[in-house]
C-alpha cells in the first residue's frame, strides 16, 4: 500500500513537471494557433543554465530564476523567427519552431556538451502517511499548482488574459479592436519559455538533463496538451497528472522501460478520438 | 474626419479599386454602395488597413494612417463592424464587448498579472460601460451568455456594442443588414439613427440600397472600382449613371 502510495505521489510529481511543459504549449498555442515544437528546448536550457550557474559558485535561487529568465529570453527568441513576420500562418510557425529546435541542439552541445548534466535540488525527503517522498517532488507539485492557478486566474479573469484569448480567436477581429497580435504572440511565446524554464529548473535535480532530453519532454508536454485540445489549461493539468501517475505506476510495478510509449500511446489514442470529434489542434474557425 | 485620396488597389492586374476618393465629415453618415463586385469591400479593408494600398493616402483625424496596421488605427478611434459574426470564442457576450476597449486601456501585462489596483480601477469602469453598450444594443440579459451561441442577428448587435465600447470616432459598418430579417433590420437602424443624433461620425458600406437611403446624409456609388456619384441620397437615386449600374444600361 506505501508503495502505491509513493508512485502516486511520485507520479503527482512527474504529472506535474510534464504540466509545467503542457501549460507553456497551451500559452502559446491559445494565443498564436502555432504548436510550439520548441518548448521542451526551453526546459532544456534552464536545466542546462542552472547546473552551470551552480557549477560557478551561484546560490541557489539566484541561478534558478536567471535560468528561468534566459528560458524566457529563449522563448522570445524562438517568438521572433516563429511569428516575427506578419502574416505568417500558424502551419509555417510550426515548421520554424521544429527548426529552432534542431538549431538549439548544435547551440546546446556547442555551450554545455553532449553529456548529461544535473544540479542540486533540495535535499531530503519527507514521510506522508507512510508513504517517503522526496522534497523535490513537493515543490515541484506545489510550483504547478500555483502556476496553473495563476494561468487560469490570468486568462479567465483579467481583460489581458482575454485580450491574448481573443488573438486565438479571431486575429483579423482583434486588430481591429486595437489589439497588437504581434506583440501579444510575442507575450506569448515569452510565457512560455518562462514556463518552459521553470520546468527545467525543477526537473533537473530529479533526472540529468542533455541536449535530447526536450524529446521526452515535449512528447509527455504535448501528450497533455492535446488532451486539454491545447487551449484548457485545467485539463491539460488534469491530462499531465494522469499520464504521470501512468508513467510512474509502469516504471514502478516493473515495465520501466516502457514510459514514452505509454505516453506515446495516450497521446494517440486521445488525438484520434479528438480528431472525430472536432480538429483538435485548429479548431478556431476560417 | 476621414479623407480617402485617389486610393487604388488590383488584385492579379485587375483593379478592385481605383483613383477612389472621398471624405466624410464630423457627424456625418456617409454611405457606400455599388453593386456585387463594386470593389465596396477592397474599399473597406483598405480604409481598415487589412489591405494596403498601392497608391493613394487615407487621413484620418488630420493624420495620415495608410501606412499604419490595423491596431493603431483602432487606436486612433476607428471601430468596426463585420458582416461576417466575427465574435471571439470561449468568451462571454460581455467579456467580448470588454475586449473591445483594449484599445485604450492604461495598465500593462505587470499590473494585470498583479492585479494592482489602476488595473482593477480599468476593469471596473470597461465592466461599467460594456453593460451600458449592451443594454444600448439590446443584449444585456444575454451578458453571460457564450458569444459563439448568438443567433447571427444578435452576433452583429454584439460587434456593435463591442465598437461601442472602444469609443469609436468613426464607426465602419460594412454590410451591417445583410442576413438580418425585417424586425432585426429594423431595430438595427434605429440604433444607427440614434448613434447618429449622438453625433457619431459614421461610414455605412451596403449592398442594401433603402437601408443606406434612410440613413446616410450622403451617399458614394462605387461601380467596377470607381466612384461614380457622390452626393445627398435623392441626387444619388436619380444619377443616370447609378441607374445604369444597378439596372443595366437598357434602365
């Protein structure tokens, strides 16, 4: 029973850090209409700056919000190329973030090597209801909780968030009611690194990160994404979790080997059934 | 108010629009009709700034606006209603007008975020005036409900009460009576006839030729990308000339 206990909560922990990359996809997505392919390159060179910031003699919390802030410039960066140009369609976005990922790669192995690198997280674990928990994992479930609560709030109670939803929802009508779509996609893509980045920096400590490792991420990340149809941040919270929990209870009862293709095979299955519902991934209308 | 000079624009070698020009005055209701192909609405998203144009200058409020995107001339007072029901999804009716004042809200991203209170002071007077542009159109019991659910009719006293909401100086209607029934078009110009008694300046595109008659103080024929009268409506009505481009040149 403590050992089902702990997977669910390790589970919790790992759902959680796949929302975090989840929430970054649905950010720019609801906003843009582009599928960002480069989110989990975002995490990446969080993870990357932080254990060579604490490598450098940085204190913890300074090197962490510094790599949470080049995410964010990353993030901005990838904006540019992606929907720099007005009038570029959201299909021709996606390709430039799939390169923007490749070219993050050379960038990657260039900088920090093609080996894994891991930083120090906090220390120690704590014992709930018989069941041991490392503290990592709690922070990293309370830090998407409260960044999922601050989403939700930001998009669904102030007149910016809906502002950034109206983008989405008709750009050619919110030109004309005053909204710069440009700036706001970039806004967008700007969150998202940022919280692409606060991903990497908490998953860091729990599994080395490389230059590759935005594969992994992003497949759980869009796995959940898909799931809230890439614009339900509560959802894809709801979706991140589950195929955490998935994840973990295989690794856990001995089919460790197997946790991409649970998420691989989750994300198709929910893909075809959104698909002969409604389009999942343009569903706003021409 | 709004001055277009010898604006063209051609699609493919073929002229949509060509040498148009014409102005509209403070309070004034301008008309604009022509019939199917006329060039009416390259005229509008030209006028927007959707398209740009290729020759030729659109002033507006004394400043030349051609070369700005359509955001900042939202923001300098031009607000618009689609014929299409151009109403943002998973929002409410009245989160929808809301976002109609965007345009000139004061607080930035940090203090929405925050929720600091210039912010909120923004938020409370936009949520004041939305319900007042809503009661104005005739929505208000429909505030809460989702936008995408209006029947059509009701989507574009939507997109008015959201122009409204930005405090328009100019406000474009393009097509704004088609696919409406006899009530709905009714009710639709007295809200115009009022607007106008408040002195709104406004410019009217129509495929509707009565509906333009009742309300424009005046009115410009465009025909195959080219005015060809421009004048009080029952000038217009008479013109040789727009008879022969609505009936044929037997007429």
């Amino acid at each position: 029973m403590s050992a089902f206990l702990t997977y669910l909560l390790n589970g919790l922990a790992v759902g959680s850090a796949i929302a975090l990359v989840a929430s970054g996809l649905v950010t720019i997505h609801r906003v843009t209409g582009v599928v960002n392919f480069a989110q989990g390159t975002f995490a990446v060179i969080a993870g990357l700056c932080t254990s060579s910031l604490l490598g450098l003699g940085f204190p913890h919390g300074l090197s962490e919000v510094a790599a949470v802030l080049a995410a964010a410039l990353a993030g901005l960066l990838t904006g540019l190329a992606a929907i720099g140009r007005p009038g570029t369609t959201p299909l021709s976005s996606l390709i430039v973030t799939l390169g923007v990922g490749v070219l993050a790669y050379a960038v990657e192995i260039v900088l920090w090597g093609d080996q894994p690198r891991s930083a120090p997280g906090l220390a120690g674990s704590v014992t709930l209801a018989g069941a041991r928990v490392q503290t990592q994992h709690l922070l990293v479930i309370g830090v998407a909780a409260a960044t999922f609560a601050l989403l939700a709030l930001f998009f669904g109670r102030t007149y910016l968030g809906k502002a950034l939803t109206a983008c989405a929802s008709d750009p050619y009508a919110a030109r004309v009611v005053g909204i710069d779509t440009r700036r706001m996609g970039l806004l967008a893509f700007a969150l998202g690194g940022l919280l692409g980045g606060v991903a990497g920096v908490l998953v860091t400590p729990l599994r080395p990160i490389s230059f590759d490792t935005d594969v992994t991420l992003i497949v759980n990340g869009f796995a959940a994404a898909v799931f809230g149809a890439l614009t339900r941040p509560v959802i894809t919270l709801a979706g991140a979790l589950l195929l955490g929990v998935a994840e973990t209870m295989a690794a856990g009862y001995g089919y460790g080997s197997h946790q991409l293709e649970v998420a691989l095979g989750l994300m198709l299955v929910v893909m075809i059934v959104q698909a002969s519902r409604r389009p999942a991934i343009s569903q706003e209308r021409a | 108010m709004l001055t277009v000079t010898e604006v063209s624009r051609s699609f493919g070698g073929v002229y949509a629009v060509r040498d148009v020009s014409l102005s509209v005055a403070d309070g004034e209701v301008c008309g604009v009709i022509g019939p199917n192909g006329a060039g009416k609405s390259t005229l509008f998203n030209l006028i927007t700034g959707h398209l740009p144009a290729e020759h030729g200058q659109i002033s507006f409020r004394g400043r030349r606006v051609d070369r700005l995107p359509p955001h900042r001339r939202a923001r300098l007072g031009m607000s618009i209603v689609f014929q299409a029901a151009r109403v943002f999804h998973g929002m409410t009716v009245k989160e929808n007008v809301m976002v109609g004042a965007h345009g000139r809200t004061r607080a930035g991203f940090v203090a929405a975020a925050l929720r600091l209170p210039r912010h909120r002071s923004d938020e409370k007077e936009i949520d004041t005036e939305a319900t007042a542009a809503l009661a104005r159109v005739g929505l208000a019991k429909w505030a809460d409900r989702p936008a995408d659910r209006l029947p059509i009719g009701q989507q574009r006293a939507l997109q008015l009460a959201r122009a409204l909401c930005a405090r328009p100086r100019l406000l474009l209607l393009d097509e704004p009576a088609s696919g409406l029934r006899g009530q709905e078009r009714e009710r639709l110009a007295t809200l115009v006839e009022e607007l106008r008694a408040d002195g709104l300046t406004i410019l009217l595109i129509e495929h509707d030729v009565a509906f333009v008659t009742r309300l424009a103080d005046r009115i410009v024929v465009l025909d195959l990308g080219r005015v060809i009268a421009d004048g009080p409506p029952a000038e217009v009505r008479t013109d040789p000339l727009v008879l022969a481009a609505y009936l044929g040149p037997s007429a």
